[in-house]
C-alpha cells in the first residue's frame, strides 16, 4: 500500500511538472499566428504635421489616421493586412485613407515573408523581422513617401526610409 501511495505521488509529480505557465494562450512565444497592431510608424526625418510645435519620428504622434493598420497571420498561412495611413492630395491637403489585402505568408529563421496582390495585378512582397519572441515584426522600407509639411503648412511627402513597427 505504502508503495501503491508512493507511486501515486510520483505520477502526480510528473504530470504536474509537465505543465508549466508557458501553456497559457496569451504567451505565443514563436507563434506567428494572431493579430499585430501598428505601433510605430518611424521616419528618417522628424516631421510636425499635425503642426503643434513638436516634431517626432513616429508619425503615429503626429497624425492618428494609422493607428487602425493591423496585420492578421492565420495558421493556413494566409493574412489579412488592414492598412491605414495619411493620404497627401495634390492640392496639399490631407485624409485618412484606408484598403484591405488578403495573401499569403511564409517564414524562414527570424523574416516572415507576406506576398499580396496590389490593384495592378502585381505581386508586393513585404518582409519582416521578427524579434521579441515573435511578438514584434518591422518592416523597414529604405525609400518611400511619407507626409510632411512645407513652409506654407500644405500637406507634401518627403522621400526616406520608414519603419513600420507592429506589436502582438
């Protein structure tokens, strides 16, 4: 009996110390699947465009019309990209603009590689870093547009390198 009680515990040992705190949903550590919000929208050169005095790298302090871009990573490794961002008009002003893409997704190492379809007909391959467990991915474009304000405050783009930063 002493042994029967013994061997009891035992296998109660074990079966508890196979579970840790690391199965809880909320850790994804590695995980690419889920939904990843944009948090940080950095320029090569500061701007001022809501035009309050500050200047910053982030246009997310800048103007709120991306703070809806969001990427969704499905396990049949298909993702949905919501993209949101400040549209410059040609007769300098400005507006939200938003458009949903749909495509798919591969990984490699620490890069997920998302490939879409534009309005064209062609292929836009975007790669990300992955860092922080996977809970981060950035992009970095090295040359693009993004908005900035000219000497007579009409909305214009600057030609530079952005990083989008996008947070699980």
């Amino acid at each position: 009996m002493k042994n029967l009680r013994i061997l009891a515990m035992a296998a109660l040992a074990i079966t508890l110390g196979s579970c840790s705190s690391d199965d809880n949903s909320d850790n994804n550590s590695g995980s690419i699947e889920g939904t990843y919000e944009l948090r940080e929208f950095n320029t090569s050169a500061a701007t001022d465009f809501n035009q309050d005095g500050t200047s910053s790298t982030n246009q997310m302090s800048e103007t709120n019309c991306y703070n809806d871009s969001q990427l969704t990573f499905r396990s049949d490794n298909t993702f949905t990209y919501e993209i949101a961002y400040l549209s410059v008009n040609a007769d300098a002003s400005s507006s939200c603009t938003s458009y949903e893409v749909d495509g798919t997704w591969s990984a490699t190492n620490n890069t997920l590689t998302a490939t879409y379809e534009n309005l064209e007909g062609d292929d836009v391959v975007i790669n990300f870093a992955r860092t922080d467990d996977g809970r981060t991915l950035t992009e970095t474009r090295t040359l693009t547009n993004y908005p900035d304000r000219n000497s007579d405050g009409g909305a214009v783009t600057r030609l530079g390198s952005v990083q989008l930063v996008f947070k699980k």
